[in-house]
C-alpha cells in the first residue's frame, strides 16, 4: 500500500471505535477538509487488506472497521446494534490443550444488554 497522509489519521480514528467508512471520512474531514470520499474508502480497504484494521462485516448495512489490537470477541446489543469488546485471553475453555493459543477468531455474540 502507498503510504499516505491519512494512514494514521484513519488508525487513530478506529483505535477505541468501531465505525463504518462515511463515518471516518466525517472525523478526517473535521481536521483535512480536502480530503476525498474515495480516498478514504481506498486507504480503508488496503488497511483491512493488511490486518491494520479489522472488517466487520455482514451484520450491518456498511461494514464497519476498528484498529486490529488484539484478539477479542464482540458482543453486540440487538437493540441497540452497540458493539463491546470482550478480551479473549481472559476466557478459558477447559477441554482445550494448556498450551492452545488463539491465533484469530471472529466471534460475534448477539444479545440485548
């Protein structure tokens, strides 16, 4: 991927939020008003691409993207479609071997909070 301008503006906007690409060009452009739509749905894509962000998918209308940091399951409220993380190093599934350690998962669980 190109290195551009907004590589860090786009990580640092999806760190503590999960959000869909309109509202990160909404957050980029409060501080980069030239920035492009276009621009930011590309540099998104190639984000998720390379891991940097995670892609949430399937569930909503839009797809929706945070900051890969760790492994995490997330829990959502179907009432109100709010996603929590939920550390998974913390969980422990006492049939596995001791020594098992998650590589990645993409765990959604749905219920009203």
């Amino acid at each position: 991927m190109k290195t551009h301008a907004y590589l860090s503006v786009i990580k640092e906007v999806c760190c503590d939020n999960h959000c869909n690409v309109d509202q990160i060009y909404e957050k980029i452009k409060e501080t980069c008003p030239k920035v492009w739509r276009s621009t930011v749905y590309r540099n998104v894509e190639e984000m998720s691409k390379e891991w940097i962000l995670t892609k949430l998918s399937w569930i909503w209308d839009k797809s929706i993207y945070e900051l890969t940091k760790w492994n995490h399951i997330h829990l959502i409220d179907t009432e109100t479609w709010m996603i929590k993380d939920l550390d998974i190093d913390n969980i422990t599934i006492p049939w596995l071997p001791k020594n098992f350690k998650i590589e990645f998962s993409d765990i959604k669980l749905f219920w009203k909070f």
